[in-house]
C-alpha cells in the first residue's frame, strides 16, 4: 500500500533525521509510528469504555492490592 501525505519542512527534516539516527528507513519509522499511535487509540478507547461502564454502575474499581495480587507483584 502506497500512502502520500503532505508534511512541513521542518517535520520532513526530523523525520528524516531521526530516521537515520535510528538507522531504520523512513518507511520503517512511519509504519512503527502508525502502529503505536494505533496502539493508543486502543487504549484510549477501551479506558472510555470502562469509564463508560463505571459511570453507568456496571464497573467496580478493584483494590490496588487485589490488583497486586493478581499480576504477582
């Protein structure tokens, strides 16, 4: 898949820059940028979810150290 955007110089310089600081190719840089910001996104909607939910009364916050004890901490 072929994408084109329209970005300023200055972005176009960083990019590049810190692409070869990296030592990655841009098309690597801009395909892990994508995958990370979509990662967030994810995250960012499953946290509203759950907002959604506790503010409907579906959801309970769990105590800190039931949630320690699950993850084995």
């Amino acid at each position: 898949m072929s994408i084109t955007i329209n970005i300023s110089q200055e972005l176009q310089e960083a990019y590049q820059n810190f692409a070869r600081e990296q030592n990655i190719s841009q098309e690597e840089l801009i395909q892990k940028a994508l995958i990370a910001y979509m990662e967030d996104l994810e995250d960012l909607n499953a946290a509203l979810e759950w907002q959604t939910q506790k503010l409907r009364g579906d959801k309970e916050c769990e105590p800190w150290s039931s949630v320690k004890q699950e993850l084995g901490l």
